[in-house]
C-alpha cells in the first residue's frame, strides 16, 4: 500500500485538486469469500464486496472460484489458471462510483492436484487433453504464481475518474457515448 499511497501523495503535489478524494488508507482488511458470505447471506457476490469493502475501503479478498457452502462460487474463475484456495483480489473502495474497484487479481497457478481436482469440479475434463494441461498433469511444467494491476481502474481511482474511458483509449458504442456525453464525461 505504501507505493499506492506514495502515489496519490506525488498526485496531490503536482494536482491538488485530488485532495478532495479520501487517502489510500494503510491498513488493508483480509477476508474470505466465506467469510462474505457468512456475513450477507442475502445479498449477491457483488453486493457483498460492495457492503464490506464501503466499510473496509482496501480489502483483499482471499478464495475466489471454488463453491460455497451455499453451493455456488462468489465469482468464476478458469479452473486452469490459479488454485481457488490460495488466490484472491485486491478491492478498493471507489468513491466516485460509491462501488468497489479491483485494482489486482493474484495467485497461485494451479499444480497437477489442483488442477485435476478444480477441471473435475469445473466439468472441464476435456481439457486434459490440451497441450498446456497435459504437460501440467504430467508435472512438466515448473509451479508458478502470478497477479497483475489494473493499471486503468488504477488511474481512475487515483485520479477520481468515473469511467474508465476517462484513462483508457478504446473503441466505445454510440450507447456508451451518448450516456458519458449526457454525464458529461469525456471518453478517449
């Protein structure tokens, strides 16, 4: 969190227009996807992640993909990327929005037993055959971890951005742009 919090500190100097947006706070909340679920039997995936990070603003939160005891998953995941039990998301509180934000999705990559395990779970057992899981199954392949940033949904919640066409160049429908023209925000 330091680096995050460095980094709006560097953006308030240079803009201090920024200072009306809350600080990073330090201190980050860990909690399972059970754990969520326990808390707001009634409310969706989402709504729980909303619901708990609105009172946690960085939360990281642990086991995405794998069923819970009420029988369904708080979100997919490929059974062929990371181990559901040792993955999870880094969320944010986005205040522009009132939602949270992912800013960084991050794991451990499957070993064989996961990965046999979570295909068999996933109903995915043809891929067994593909090159990639063959090679893994046959523990060919050295175990590895990984995560990424969202450097995008970064960059608005640095900068108080309501869309992410605010930082991000792409391709937008007329829909879209109608709606953000109506907000009165400029997509790139």
């Amino acid at each position: 969190m330091g680096a995050l919090r460095d980094t709006q500190a560097f953006l308030r100097s240079v803009f201090p227009q920024l200072s009306v947006l809350p600080e990073v706070p330090e201190e980050v909340t860990f909690v399972s996807s059970q754990e969520l679920e326990d808390l707001y039997p009634g409310l969706t995936p989402k709504e729980r992640e909303n619901a708990f990070v609105k009172e946690h603003p960085v939360t990281f939160l642990m086991g995405i993909g794998g069923k819970l005891k009420s029988g369904q998953p708080h979100d997919g995941r490929a059974p062929d990327y990371d181990d559901w039990n040792l993955n999870g998301d880094l969320l944010c509180w986005d205040s522009v929005n009132g939602q949270a934000i992912e800013l960084s999705s991050m794991g451990i990559r499957v070993s064989p037993q996961v990965l046999d395990k979570q295909l068999t779970l996933a109903g995915c057992d043809e891929r067994r055959e593909l090159p990639f899981h063959k090679m893994l199954l046959n523990g060919q392949l050295p175990l590895t971890m990984g995560g990424g940033i969202g450097q995008s949904r970064l960059s608005m919640l640095l900068l108080g951005k309501a869309h992410i066409g605010e930082v991000q160049v792409s391709l937008w429908d007329e829909e879209t742009m109608a709606a953000a023209d109506a907000s009165g925000i400029i997509l790139l």
